[in-house]
C-alpha cells in the first residue's frame, strides 16, 4: 500500500506491507531456505 503527500513542502512516500505482501514475503524466505539448506 502506497501513500503519497507532501510533508514541509517536500514530497513524502509512505509504504506499508499488507497481509497478502506479508503472506508472499514469508513464501519467499522459505523458497530462499530451502536453496540454503536442503
């Protein structure tokens, strides 16, 4: 999720992970694991 606005008149990003980004991160991380330790 994306969040974007200006904060002192500089431009400002904010990212924020949402369940299903969490959900595919975790899958990832095992994927990688599983390349390190078989």
């Amino acid at each position: 999720e994306v969040q974007k606005q200006f904060k002192d008149n500089y431009p400002q990003t904010l990212c924020k992970i949402t369940s299903k980004g969490v959900n595919a991160f975790e899958g990832y991380v095992k994927a990688l694991q599983g390349y390190i330790k078989p």
